[in-house]
C-alpha cells in the first residue's frame, strides 16, 4: 500500500457511524500531503494501528499505554512508512510479541482522528489513525513492550468498562460484535 492506494482506499471508505464519516474527507485530504507519514508534520500525522481478535470474537488484545496511561489497541506511528498495512503489522507483533498475527482483511477497518497533548517538546497534534483488522491465537504467550504498563486479551464484555467508553474502541468492538455486518 503507498500513498496513492490509501487515498483510493479513504475515498471509497463506507461507515454508518457519524462520527467516522465526519473526519474522512481530512483523511483523503492528508494523503497528498508531503510530511502525512512523519512526526515532522507537528500538527497531525498518520498512524497505523490493529484492531487484534482472537477467531472466536470473544476478546480483543489491548495495551494499558504507558505514556498516556489509557487502554488502546496496538499501534504506532508510521515513521515514514507510507504502508500502513506494514505499520499495523509491525506494531502489533513489537508490542504483543504475538507471531501468529494475521489480517482478517487488507481493507481499512476503521479510521479515528484524535488529539495528543503536549509532552516535553512535543506539540499538542493529532493522529490519523488508520485501522486494520487482525486475528491471533489466544493462548500464545504475550509479551509486554517497553512502551506498555500492560497487555491482556480482553472479554468483549468488559472492555467498555476497562475503556472508560472511548468511542473509538466502542465503535471497533461493536463492529467485530456484528461481523457479518462489517467484514
């Protein structure tokens, strides 16, 4: 996937939900810009991030993120990397240590465009995270990256509360609750 192909994918991306629809047009509009895939754009910058299932859909793999202390998904910044397939990918595996990930789809699962607050010399700016869908084993072991406090396979009916309603990670969840809707 490079830059050209992403733009093709956001511009033919379909939700139902509101609040996706409302950034996908920043999205398409990011993709033509010089600095889109590194953090020397201060402002905002692509991210490619994994949206981990066991194959049952029961649980999701989250990391409690060491710097902003929050349960997310897997993921991280592109660094250059215009293949944000390659970035999901490579995220997942370094911050899980899982090696039976693999992708449900190699379509765009979802998108999020989100603030990150000012730390030391870095900015307030956001990131255009770009989602993917992937599946692992559930009883592989895990390993917890440098950049965690945690790593757990999470039943879907907990993870709101462990969450705290961040609808970006409702909104993941209710898709993969309601496959056949979405895959």
């Amino acid at each position: 996937m490079d830059r050209h192909r992403l733009k093709v994918l956001l511009e033919n991306y379909r939700t139902p939900f509101e609040e996706e629809e409302a950034f996908v047009k920043d999205f398409v509009v990011l993709t033509d810009e010089p600095l889109a895939y590194s953090r020397l754009r201060t402002t905002g910058h692509f991210t490619g991030s994994a949206w981990v299932v066991n194959k049952n859909r029961t649980h999701t793999l989250l990391t409690l993120h060491r710097k902003l202390n929050k349960w997310l998904q897997l993921g991280g910044h592109a660094d250059d990397n215009e293949n944000l397939l390659d970035v999901a990918m490579t995220e997942a595996r370094e911050e899980s240590g899982l090696h039976t990930l693999q992708f449900v789809d190699k379509s765009i699962f979802d998108i999020d465009r989100h603030v990150i607050p000012a730390r030391g010399d870095e900015p307030r700016h956001f990131h255009y995270d770009v989602r993917f869908l992937l599946e692992a084993e559930i009883d592989e072991p895990l390993t917890v990256s440098s950049e965690s406090k945690d790593l757990a396979w999470v039943s879907y009916e907990v993870v709101e509360e462990l969450v705290m309603g961040n609808t970006s990670i409702m909104r993941m969840l209710e898709k993969t609750s309601k496959s056949e809707v979405f895959l």
